[in-house]
C-alpha cells in the first residue's frame, strides 16, 4: 500500500473495514430490493390465484345441469288432438302433460292426490318438455310410442341435487328397523339406539337456538330499559308543565307518554314470547332421552325404508314417527343394510326445495334416472327468468357486435389520427390543445361517454336503443384516447434514422411513415388497440346509459337489434336473488375472461408476425 | 429501359458542354449560404463550386457546419422544423429551393448515405427495390430484380449477398449494411450522392472497402463527403473543403489543402493543432 503516489486523491483502501462494511451495505441493500420485488410479485400472484380459485369454485355448479333420463308416452290426443301433419302445428301441442304423465307412472300412489301432484310438477323446469318436443317435431312418427326423452329439472331441484342450496348426508342403517304402515302417519321401530346422533345433532341446533333467541331477548329487554327511562322522563315532565300550569306542554308530554307507554307494553311482551322460547329449547335441549318434535326451523331427517320414503315428526332414539312421502311397498322388517337415513342439515324454512320434493328426488336418484351433464344451454341459449334455462349466447353474441363496431371505428381513426398528429400536423397551438384534450379525455369517467351517446347517438341521430352498433359507437369514443395516445407513443419510439433513409432516397414524408414509420410502430399500436378493447369489453356504465342493460332473450341477428354484452349480463345475474344465478354470476365471469384471454392471445400472435428486429 | 441506360441517360444529360477540352462547368454551386437553427446561425455565407464526377470531401472540427451544408444540398433539412436557409444552391444551374421544385424529385437526383447504416429492417432486395418501385422506375419485375442486382454490384455487395437476397439487411455486419445503403441510394439512378461520415462506424477493414467503392463511383457519379478522417479526405477526395465554426475557409484542390493551406485555421487543423 505504501508505494500508491501521494498525488492520488480519494484512494479507496478496499481491505479497511469501511469499505468491507461498505460492500456488504450494497449486497444487502441490492438482496432486499430483490426480496421486495418477489414478495410483491408473489403477493399479486396469491392475490390473482385466489380470485380466479373462487370465481371457478363458485362457477362449477353452472357448468352442469341436471336431467331425468324418462321414457315417455307421446298420445297422439294429446299433442296432436287435431292430427295435423305440420311439425309447427305439433310443436304447440301440450307435451308438458305428456311428461308428466310419464312421471306421474313412477308414482302412482302420489299421483293420486293433487297435493303430491303438485310436488313432482315443481321439480321439473319450464323448459323441460323441450327435448321432448324438439324430438317429436323431427319425427312426427314418434306419436303414438313411448320415447325416451331428458327432463330438464327445476333450479332448485338442480341445486339440491348439486348439494348447493342445502347440506345432506346419506347415513346407512344400523339395526333392523320395521314400519308400522306403509302410508299415512307411521312409525319406524329399531333394534337399537340408531337415532341418537340425529337426535344429538337437532339437540344441538336447539341449543343454538337457545342461545340466539336469549341474544334477541337481552337486546329487547335492552330497548325496555332505554324506553322506560324515556317514560320517567316524559312522565316527570308533564308533572313540572301542571305546576307551571303550562297546560299545552303538558298535553304533548301526555301524547308522548301514551307513545312510549304501548311500545313498552308491546316490547316487553316481545321479551316474554323471546325468553318463553329460548327458555323451551334450552329445556329441550337439556332432556335427555325421550323424544322431540320436529319442525320446520330443525334440520329434516328423512328415512328410506321398503322402496318408500318417511319425513320424521318426532325422533327419539331408537324410533321415529313421521309421515310417509312415498308409500312404501311394505311394513315388512327391514336389514340394517336395506334402509337408509337422510339427513338434511339446512332446514327446511331456511330453502326453497321441500322435503315431499327431496323425497321424490331422492327416490327418482335411486332409480337411477337423474343425470348430471355438461351444461350446453348455457352457451346455446339466451336469458330467462329461470336459472336452469339462462344462457349467455344473448351477451356472448352482443359483446362480439359491440367489440367489431368498436374495433372497426376506433383502429382506423385512431392510428390515422395518431400519424397525423406525430408525423405530419404543425407544431402551434392549436394541435397543443387538441393533444391536450386527447389526453384530457383518456380520464373522462365512462359514464359521462354513455350520456353522450344517449343524448347523440341516440336522441339526435335516432340511432335504435340498445343496439350493438351504439354501445360499439360509445364505446368507440371512449377507447379512442387510449389508442391515440398509444399509437403516438409508438410512433414516436421509431428511430429517426428509418424516415432519414427513406426520405433520402426521394420518399415523400407519406411514403416513408406508411411504408417503415408505421410498420414500425404496428406492434405499439396493436398493444395499445387490445389495452383499449380490453377496457372496453369489461365496460358496464356507459352501456347502462343507452339501454343495453336489458332483459335479451334472442339472439341478436346484427348491430341493429337489441342486444346486451357479458359484463351488463353479469352485473344483471348478480342482482338476482336466486342461488342459481350466483353460480351463472361466476360461470359468466369466467366465459368474460376467457373472452379477453382470446382477445390478447390473438393481439401477441398478430404482434409477433408484425415483429421486426433490427 | 435497364438501368445502365437510365443512369447513363441521368448522367449524361446535365454533362453537356461539359466536354474534356471545354472548361469544367460545376454541378453543384452554392453562393452565400446562410442555415439558421432558431436563434442559432449555423453557417454563415458559404459559397462553392462542386465539379461534376469527383469526390469533395468537407473536413472540420465538430460543430462547424459541414453536415449541415451537406443536408442542405438534398434539402433533408426541410425535416427540421426550426431550420431556415437563405441564399442560392443550384444544380446545373436549377435553383433547388425553388419554391415549384419538387423535394421528392430532387432527392431522387441527389442521394445520401448516413453516418450509422441504417437499412430498412426488409429483406436485402426490398431495401434496394423500394427507391425504384416508389419512383416507378422498373417497369417490370424482370427489369426491378435487374435494376437491384446491378446497384448491388454497384456497391461490391452482390458476391456477398447473391444467396440471402430474401434476408433481412439489419442482419448484415457494418460494412455491408452500409455498402447496402449505398446500393439502395444508387438504385434511384441518382446523380449525385451525399455521404455523412459514412465510415464512421466501421472498422478499417470495412472503411478500406467503402474507400474503394467511393473511387470506384467517382467515374459515374457526383459524390460529397463529409469526414472526420483528414487521412480518408485525402485518399479518395479530388477537392476539400475546410469549414471552421460555420464558415467555409477554405476549398481546392486536396492536393493543395493538405501541403500548402492558405489559411493558417486550416494549417492548424490539419496538423492537428486544434479541433
């Protein structure tokens, strides 16, 4: 070290423990920017998984459909009563009593009365005599024979089935059991205590009740309080208006008191009823042994005996008494292996399929005729007002018409738009305002473009209301920025060597910036195009405002025709209150994402192709 | 028409008079040319004599104004927004900033070639096809592809490039690249053409290559070159031009300018006293 020449200013010693320090200081610094830099990564990676995780576990039960596998009698009387050749004429014949005569064959107990009826017809959907009809207007000569035909069922049938709406578990049984009948109220005797889990688990709810109506209770007793706090205040101010002789104050303070006096009355007999109740439960809960009741606020036990179906009143535990929902073939002594019990754990106040229902669908699952399959109505038909029959052809369609009109406008003006102002427009104010403006109205909210187009597109030109063609229109403007801006972005990035060149072997500026500027530029360009298109397509607002948020049951035929788009259709399903539609929610969803991953895919092949290196 | 009748038609037809015992009649003539960048006056009164069918080399320090009085001659600094020129260029007595000349057609007659090769990222035959197809110069595809191949030979490229004409040219090393741009510039038949620092980025090998090629295009065209190199301004240049801090101080013959500059700038810069 001692023979550095002294006239060698700021000499680092790299041995000295400083500059040790020094080292390890920008290592550390340099790991940690790289720790960073991955933990934000990862972040937004989980982030990503466990929205696209919950989105597809929400959107599964959309993708199948349920359906009974029948086969039915097609009468000639009653599809086709006026024997008409004309399959259009025997499309409108009623092949919805066909279907459920063929049902009604499976049961012919329960098809004895109205009520059961009733219960087998609400498990089959609207559209369930469909394929049956489709089938016979192909083949007239089907009339008169039996055909076997797919029922589309109800959506809530569909979710039971799916274990969506409600929680159910098939328990086989442990001990011979025998039933006193075979219809009508009866009982089912066992060998042992085969109930007594059921018994524990419905004891437990009532405990649970217990609890929450003793939570309801205190914060009604609560209200008491504050109310009757109120009451001695009213009732000492009407004592101080009589001394004071103030007689109108007194008359108010009177009126409030006779308020305040039959709230109390009614709460307090609200805290009676609430304790009453909780006090019950908590009794029945603590009971050992012996029976209870069942009602519709406890989870259903539902016992598959002799071919037959029994709905439990009262569970004890080695019995049941209850109702039969299916008439059983026998009161014969059942195996332990031969009967079964089912166990729904959501009550039945708490959804929309009734036991009698659940009955039949259990007992047509165990014939083997419910089938799960993909579910090819969603992506063949329109929307409906029943869950099982919603599509999203309607929107799919319209968000294509949408998407080319919005394309086909905004590419051309926009790139052109772009070239002018960076190649050839002058550099004055005038352009500065417009670039100005450009980048203003990039950050206009989407809406206001909708108001736009409402008020211009709409009730100036008469454009029709919600058609692809406006929506693609408004639309259109609203991306317009983004592509400009882009566009110019892209142009500007082109080294000015390729204009010199071409402009100094006698190209006029034209030429050089349609045959190398832009070619150049292509790539920047169709990035910023897709940006554009991908805000666009997942765009709902603007379209609010000129009315494609409504109710498409066909498909459009063209950009005229009234029409919605997949974000409108979701924002749609998402505010209906059935539980099927949350599923359709998410299954759209996934339909919209893999639009736009069509989208970009294609935009990274076209930008490949247009590539140059140099 | 191929394309040895259309450059020897370009060629030949402003060569009149221009006989080898009449007096050199000059192909290019510049008198008092003022280039203002903004408030900045960037070449102050320049008056010169380019001879047809030689090579003028414009050496000087940095900054002193010679690309900019190249780039005057073939306008390209029309592209600069804030660029004004003021006085007279002519060639063969056409006034070139003549406010009915075309700028497209006067850069078809006067080529140029940059200082960083900068080839179209096309193949190696569109890159020369592209000046005779935008002119309308080929009238077939037989005579486009004729036209390509022979400025390609032109340019000493062809032997190198005859199997990969369908490649692209920015796959080329330096020296071919720039070789391709002096194809491409040829291609349009022009009669003069403008080199800027074209051996700049080369390497010698490459710049040997290119010096030839300059010597070997003297005998059909009008060349101007500027250069860095005072060693290169004195192999291939026939006259020099010595441009100092925007004024022209001093042309002739090469010869002349290196062993016996008249003006003392000139003699400092040459034996490298200053710049």
């Amino acid at each position: 070290m001692t023979d550095i020449p002294l006239d060698r200013i700021g000499v680092i010693d790299t041995t000295s423990a400083a500059a040790k320090a020094h080292v390890r200081a920008r290592y550390g610094s340099e790991a940690r920017f790289k720790a960073y830099g991955l933990a934000a990564i990862a972040f937004a990676a989980l982030f990503l998984v466990v929205l696209i995780a919950d989105i597809v576990f929400k959107a599964v039960p959309a993708f199948t459909i349920s359906s009974l596998q029948l086969e039915v009698p097609v009468a000639g009387n009653v599809v086709n009563p006026n024997g008409s050749s004309d399959p259009i004429v025997i499309g409108r014949g009623d092949f919805i009593k066909s279907i459920r005569e063929g049902l009604y064959a499976l049961f012919p107990e329960a098809a004895q009365d109205r009520k059961s009826r009733k219960v087998i017809q609400g498990l089959l959907s609207n559209g369930a005599a469909d394929d049956l009809r489709r089938q016979v207007m192909a083949k007239p000569s089907l009339i008169g024979t039996t055909v076997a035909t797919d029922l589309l069922l109800s959506d809530d049938a569909d979710l039971y089935l799916k274990g969506v709406s409600a929680q159910r578990h098939v328990v086989a049984g442990t001990a011979n059991a025998t039933a006193s009948g075979a219809t009508g109220k009866v009982t089912i005797f066992t060998d042992a205590n085969v109930f007594a889990t059921e018994l524990q688990l419905i004891k437990s709810v009532m405990s649970r009740n217990a609890d929450e109506l003793g939570r309801q209770a205190e914060r009604a007793s609560a209200n008491v309080a504050d109310y009757e706090r109120q009451l001695a205040a009213a009732r000492a101010a009407i004592a101080a208006a009589q001394a004071a002789g103030d007689t109108a104050a007194a008359g108010t303070a009177q009126s409030l008191v006779t308020k305040l006096e039959t709230d109390v009355a009614s709460l307090k007999a609200q805290v009676f009823d609430l304790t009453g109740r909780a006090k019950t439960f908590a009794d029945r809960f603590a009971a050992t042994g012996g029976s209870e009741n069942l009602d519709p606020t406890l989870p259903s036990l539902l016992v598959s005996i002799n071919g037959g179906i029994v709905r439990a009143t009262s569970v004890g535990n080695d019995r049941i008494e209850g109702d039969v929902l299916v008439a059983l073939t026998s009161a014969a002594t059942a195996k332990a292996a031969d009967w079964s019990k089912i166990v729904i754990d959501t009550p039945e106040a708490s959804r929309k399929i009734t036991d009698a229902e659940i009955a039949i669908l259990e007992k047509l699952a165990e014939k083997g005729l419910v089938r799960s399959s993909f579910n090819w109505l969603f992506f063949s038909t329109g929307d409906s007002r029943e869950a099982e029959l919603a599509g999203i052809l309607s929107s799919l369609v319209g968000t294509i018409y949408t998407m080319l009109v919005t394309l086909v406008l905004c590419l051309p003006i926009g790139v052109l738009a772009a070239v002018y102002l960076e190649e050839f427009a002058p550099r004055n104010r005038f352009t500065d305002l417009v670039e100005v403006n450009i980048n203003n109205l990039a950050a206009v909210p989407s809406i206001v473009f909708g108001l736009l187009g409402l008020a211009v597109f709409i009730n100036a030109f008469g454009l029709p209301v919600s058609s692809p063609l406006v929506g693609g229109l408004v639309l259109a403007l609203l991306v317009l920025p983004t592509i400009i801006i882009t566009s110019r972005a892209a142009l500007k990035s082109v080294p000015p060597s390729i204009r010199e060149a071409a402009l100094g072997i006698g190209a006029s500026k034209q030429q050089a910036v349609f045959d190398h500027v832009l070619p150049l530029a292509m790539p920047g360009v169709l990035t910023g195009t897709i940006i554009g298109m991908a805000h666009a397509l997942g765009e709902t607002a603007p379209l609010l405002m000129i009315g494609m948020v409504a109710f498409i049951v066909d498909v459009p035929q063209g950009v005229t025709q009234p029409a919605t788009v997949l974000p409108v259709q979701i924002f749609l399903w998402s505010d209906l209150p059935e539980v099927g539609f949350q599923a359709k929610t998410a299954a759209a969803i996934l339909v919209l994402l893999a639009f736009l991953f069509t989208m970009n895919g294609l935009a990274i092949v076209l930008r490949r192709r247009f590539e140059r290196r140099w | 028409m191929d394309l040895k009748s259309v450059t020897t038609a370009s060629l030949q037809a402003p060569a009149k008079g221009n006989g080898t015992h009449a007096p050199v009649v000059a192909k290019v003539v510049a008198n008092a040319v003022n280039v203002y960048y903004g408030e900045k006056h960037a070449l102050k009164e320049v008056s010169v004599e380019i001879p047809p069918r030689s090579v003028m080399s414009f050496i000087g320090p940095s900054g002193c104004g010679k690309s900019t009085f190249l780039r005057c001659i073939n306008r390209m600094n029309d592209t600069i927004p804030i660029c004004r020129v003021t006085g007279r260029i002519t060639i063969d007595g056409l006034d070139i900033y003549d406010p009915s000349l075309d700028v497209v057609q006067l850069r078809a007659r006067v080529g140029m070639v940059f200082q960083k090769p900068n080839p179209f990222p096309k193949s190696i035959f569109e890159n020369v096809a592209y000046g005779p197809r935008i002119h309308g110069s080929a009238q077939s595809k037989a005579n486009l592809e004729e036209i390509v191949v022979s400025s390609l030979k032109k340019a000493g490229l062809f032997d190198e490039v005859k199997d990969r004409l369908n490649d692209t040219g920015t796959g080329l090393s330096g020296g071919q690249q720039q070789r391709l741009c002096i194809a491409r510039a040829i291609a349009v038949g022009p009669e003069i053409i403008l080199m800027d620092e074209p051996c700049s980025a080369l390497d010698p090998i490459a710049t040997a290559r290119i010096e030839e090629l300059i010597d070997e295009l003297r005998k059909s065209f009008t060349i101007i070159i500027v250069t860095h190199s005072m060693q290169q301004a004195a192999r291939v240049s026939q006259r020099t031009a010595f441009f100092h801090l925007g004024n022209l101080v001093e042309v002739g013959e090469t010869q002349t300018i290196f062993t016996n500059p008249k003006d003392k700038r000139t003699q400092d810069y040459i034996t490298g006293r200053f710049g």
